[in-house]
C-alpha cells in the first residue's frame, strides 16, 4: 500500500511541476479531491492487515500534506507569473457598479409612513424581542385567557424568567410602550417585523411585517377611525377605493371591527382574488379597550382612542399583484430587480 500512495504521490507531483492555471483545479479534485486519488487510497487502508494500518495511514497523511503544499506553492507562482504577464490599460472603460435598489417592502414602508405623516402621526419603534407582559398583559390578554391561542408564539429560553420573553408576534405592544411613556394626545405609528410560528405557504410567513396605528385623546370616536383609514385606503390605493367596516374581536380594543377595500383588480365586481365578494380584507383596528388605557394610567373617563394593525407584506403583494408572499424574502434578484 506505501508502495502505492508513493507512486500516486511522484506521479501527481510531475504533472504539478508543469500544469498551467486553467488546470489546477482540475488536479487538485484529480488527486485531493472528495472522490480522487489520494481519498481512494486512503478508503481502502481499512481492508489491510491490522499491523499494516498505522504505517499505511501515515504514509498517506504525509503524503496529503506534501501534495498540498505543494499545490498552494504552485498556484501561487501562477498567480505571481500572470501578475508579472499582465498589463494595465488606464485608458480602458470600468465595468459600470451595480447600484442596489429599495426592497419593495422598505419602499412601501416609507410611502406607509409618508402616508400618516400628513395626518400628524410620527413613527416609533419597539422590540422585536419582547416581554410577555408587554406582548400579551398590557393589551388585556391575561396569562390564562384563550386569546392568546390567537397568537401561535415563539417563546425564548430563560432560566432567570422562563416563559417570560418572547418574539413579538404583533407591533401591538409599541401602543403599552408609548402609553406608558407619553401623556395624551397620541399619534403614532409602529411598524416591524414580528413572529408566529406559522405553516409557511403562498399567503403565509413564520417572520412578517406589521403596521400599528394608535391615537389617544379627548372625544376619540369610530368616526376618527373610520375617516383616518379611508384616507390611508384612497392615498395608497386610488381616490376610487371605499372601505367597509365589519364587527370583528380583538383583546385589547372594544369595540373591534376589519376592514375591508373595494378589490382593486375587479373594481368591485367579484374575482378570484376577493372571492368574488367585490371586498378584500384589509386589516383589523377598533377603539382601544379602557382597561388598556386604565392599565397604562390614563383615565378612560376623559380618554379615548383608536388602534388598528395591517400586514405590510400584504399590502406590497396587492400593490404589485404579487401572488406568493415567499417570493418577498428569497433574496432572488431576478424577482427584486422588478421594482428597481
């Protein structure tokens, strides 16, 4: 077997000493490669007598080394060689760079935020790694309530408070964080990334984007709601959209509604994408609960207000008649370069 593994080695050798670089890789998988040469050899040392394993193995551990040596020598005198060889020409036209672009959910984003801007909101942000109490107490959704089957959470692993931290699985919790740090009146937006533990499909993500929208001050109505959101629905979607608000059920606002948009690639009519129904949901919002108020120290007596949250990724998918949410967080330039 050394006998072998030395003249594969003296062999290998001689063609380095006189490849050219177009063929080193070539060698290299040839002798060292997964499936070459050297590997091969060193496979069947387990078929040798046990006496003559230990000797055999370090002969071709040697060898390995010798040859790679070797190798990284040689590609660097071919290296130095076509450095010496070439020239440079200054006179020569550069490749032009290619210039990145805005992802088409920052891009949306930023026209989100531009959007309520007008309408005094300013923007904040929260945690993506959040507190329980925050995420789920402080928006009326106590330890044992069924609602938080609503939310299917990835809990983090603590030793000091197990169960305690988490990732956020909507931007709700900013409506605690700004409460309990900002006297009303209130206006503000929160958007972000937040995590459900979800099965991934053409509608659905494991990590996604949100909205939040929150407004506390005196005589804060439905109607305040209502007009806010049909203002954001015609500025992003066309003067001709109408909204729809239907009664719905969220812990933390009372009353909750959805809303819904005339669909926009029927104009109404009824398609495949609403359901033939002429509406498409929107988002969820209501007034926000007293007991939230109440728990942030407002008084709920003199205070009201209006909360609603809509999925960012949803509204680039209507936008751009995207049919796959999956298709937003590939990384496929192919897909990207389409909203350069």
């Amino acid at each position: 077997m050394i006998d072998r593994i030395e003249e594969m080695a003296k062999r290998a050798l001689a063609e380095l000493a006189v490849i050219q670089a177009e063929n080193l890789e070539g060698w290299r998988l040839k002798y060292l490669g997964r499936n070459g040469e050297l590997n091969g050899l060193m496979r069947s040392i387990g078929k040798l007598p046990t006496e003559d394993r230990p000797s055999a193995g370090q002969a071709a551990n040697l060898m390995r080394s010798q040859l790679e040596t070797t190798f990284e020598l040689r590609c660097a005198e071919l290296t130095d060689k076509q450095d010496q060889e070439s020239s440079l020409d200054v006179t020569m036209s550069g490749h032009t760079a290619m210039l990145g672009s805005l992802h088409p959910v920052t891009a949306t984003l930023r026209e989100v935020r531009t959007i309520f801007s007008r309408l005094g909101f300013r923007s904040v942000v929260s945690p993506e790694v959040e507190w329980d109490e925050y995420n789920f107490e402080k928006l009326n959704i106590p330890q044992d309530h069924p609602a938080r089957d609503m939310w299917d959470t990835f809990f983090l692993n603590s030793d000091d408070v197990p169960g305690s931290m988490l990732l956020r699985t909507h931007t709700s919790p900013a409506q605690a964080r700004v409460m309990e740090q900002v006297d009303p009146p209130i206006r503000v937006i929160a958007a972000g990334r937040c995590f459900r533990y979800e099965d991934v499909d053409a509608s659905h993500e494991s990590m996604f984007h949100q909205v939040e929208g929150l407004v506390v001050d005196e005589n804060i109505t439905m109607a305040d709601l209502r007009g806010t959101l049909q203002y954001f629905v015609r500025s992003m979607f066309g003067a001709d959209r109408e909204v729809r608000i239907r009664g719905s059920f969220f812990p933390f606002t009372e009353p909750s509604c959805e809303v819904d948009m005339t669909c926009l690639f029927c104009n109404s009519e009824g398609c495949r994408v609403c359901g033939r129904t002429g509406w498409i949901e929107m988002l969820g919002a209501g007034m926000v609960h007293p007991v939230v108020l109440e728990m942030a120290g407002y008084d709920s007596r003199r205070y009201s207000g209006f909360a609603f949250g809509m999925g960012l990724d949803r509204i680039v998918m209507l936008r751009h008649g995207i049919d796959d949410i999956r298709h937003l967080f590939r990384n496929d330039l192919r897909f990207l370069q389409q909203f350069v």
